[in-house]
C-alpha cells in the first residue's frame, strides 16, 4: 500500500496557511475518509473527487484512502482542496509521480466530468504559497491570468484532473476538454465616469475636489435628481492610482469575493455603493465559515457610497 503527500492553502480572510494533504492506502473495506476539520464543502470533496477520477479516465483505488489535512487543528473551508487530494491519492496508488506531486501546491475545485473549476481568492491563495516558500503552483485554466500576477512562482494552468495526472508522469493519452473560465466583469472593464461630463454644479464639485484631496467624508443632501448620484460615482475618478500594497491588497480583496481580477493587478481606486437595505453582515463581512468581504472592506483605498442613508446620500472616501 502507498502514501503520499502534497500542498494547498486555507485561507482565514486575506491570510493563507500552508496544508499539507496526506493521502494513505490500507487494505481495509472501501471507502474514503477525510479527517482534519474539513467544512461541510470539503467534506463532500470525496464525492466529487471519486467521480472526477472515474471520468477523467484515472479511477481512485477500490481498497481504503485515508486523507489527512494537517494541521488538523485549522479549520479549513471551500473546495479549493479537490484538486490536492485528487492528486494525493493518486500518488498513493502509484499512478503519477508522488515525488511531483509532493514539490507542487495544488488549489483547484473539481467537476463531476473532471474538469477544474476556478476558485475564488486565488491571488491571496498564490500569495500566501510564495511567501511560504513554495516556487510552483498548479491551478485552474480559469484562474491562470489571475495566479501569474505573483511575481516569483511558476504557474501551471490545467483544464481537468486528467491533464495534471499527465503533468505528474501517469501514462494517459491527453483528451482536450472546454476549459471552465472566470465570467468577465462587465461593470469593472467599462470606462469610468469623468467629472468633467457634469454641466454647472461649480460648488458641488469643488467639494469633490476637496474631498479626494483629503480623503474626507462627503454628505450630500439635495432633492431626487439634483445630480448626488452622479457626483458620488465620478469621486473615484479624481483619486490617484493606487500604490502597488494597495494595488495588491484591492484585487485580492476582489479574487475573494469571487469576481474576475483580470490580466493585470487593480490599480484604479474601488467604488461600493449598496443599496439602502444592506444587512449589517453583507456591509462588514464575515461569515461563519468561510470569510467574505462585505462592501466596507471591498471599498478599501476607494470610495464607499451610502445612497439614501437616513434618506440622505453620504461618500466615504477611504
């Protein structure tokens, strides 16, 4: 019976910790065991990891795997294990390289057809891996742009399970699939607006000007249509761009809330605007499990704007 090892990250809101997956072979009843505080979406990784298998044409062994997760005292959330303990344990069974594996951290949610879905809060997830020490990372086709943006790591893009039991040495002849792909961000790629569109206003925007010069707080009061919407969502485009912490900083905080971060790190300040009925959970963030953003701390180093607040409108510039 073989073991074998290899790497991902858990993520606790920006922060990653280095885990390391263990997968072991015994002679026992068939069956997989996850142990090591998985969450209820990483305990069901055992479905999806057997039937990615099947389909992808590498079938798990039919005698027991055991797969550890250690430390086994940090909580660990999401699916982005699939892909490390897929390839574990086919280490342990010999049918790719378990010493390849074992120099790679693996971050990759499966399909049932074997295909690697992209994973949210990738560029903290490759970030945190580089500062740990580890140089090579295999991740979605999806997330590849979005992982290349760390400099100093080498970046393997693969489109299914099958195709990084090929990279890993199993002896399987290569099936081109549909790689899944991130959707784009419409309202992120559109141009942003100018305060120079706005006819008259003169006082209005003078107080723009001050407020991004700086940094103050906006209270705009007015009668529907006086234009304090309009104003509010071309404040952004008076701040500078942002430094390369704060760059880093802003398109992780977008890679973890699960939208497209594009080419290229963010370097143009971020605007929020939620709607009046925001809950306090969805404005702060949190979470019981897993951490998300709330619209606060997604408007970090850019403007966060409270329409209809106490039926008056106010701009934060952070």
């Amino acid at each position: 019976m073989g073991l074998a090892r290899t790497h991902a990250v858990a993520l606790v809101g920006l922060t990653g910790a280095l885990v390391e997956v263990e997968a072991d072979i015994s002679g026992q009843l068939p069956g997989i065991i996850l142990i090591g505080l998985p969450d209820a979406a990483l305990s069901e990784a055992t479905e999806r990891v057997r039937a990615a298998a099947k389909n992808s044409g590498c079938p798990l062994t039919r005698n027991k795997l055991t797969v550890n997760l250690s430390p086994a005292s940090l909580p660990k959330h999401g699916s982005g294990f699939d892909l490390a303990i897929a390839l574990a344990c086919l280490g342990a069974d010999q049918m790719v390289s378990a010493g390849s594996v074992g120099r790679v951290v693996h971050i990759g949610e499966l399909a049932l057809d074997g295909r690697l879905r992209p994973t949210p809060g990738m560029l903290p997830a490759v970030i945190a891996a580089s500062r740990l020490g580890h140089g090579t990372v295999m991740v979605p086709a999806g997330n590849v742009e979005e992982a290349s943006l760390v400099p100093g790591v080498r970046v393997i893009g693969v489109a299914s399970l099958r195709d990084a039991a090929i990279w890993h040495g199993a002896t399987l002849a290569p099936i081109p699939v549909d790689p899944i792909l991130v959707p784009r961000d419409a309202a992120a790629e559109a141009a942003e607006p100018d305060l120079a569109d706005i006819i008259g206003n003169d006082d209005a925007i003078l107080a723009m000007q001050i407020a991004a010069a700086g940094g103050h707080h906006v209270f705009m009061v007015g009668p529907p249509g006086a234009g304090k919407t309009m104003l509010a969502a071309r404040l952004p485009g008076l701040l500078p761009d942002l430094d390369p912490e704060a760059s880093l900083e802003v398109s992780s905080l977008r890679s973890l809330s699960g939208r497209a971060v594009g080419h290229a790190l963010i370097t143009r300040p971020p605007l929020e605007a939620p709607h009046h009925t925001v809950t306090a959970a969805a404005m702060v963030g949190g979470g019981s499990g897993q951490i998300r953003p709330g619209a606060a701390a997604r408007a970090s180093h850019g403007v966060l704007f409270l329409d209809e607040s106490t039926n008056q409108k106010i701009t934060h510039v952070h």
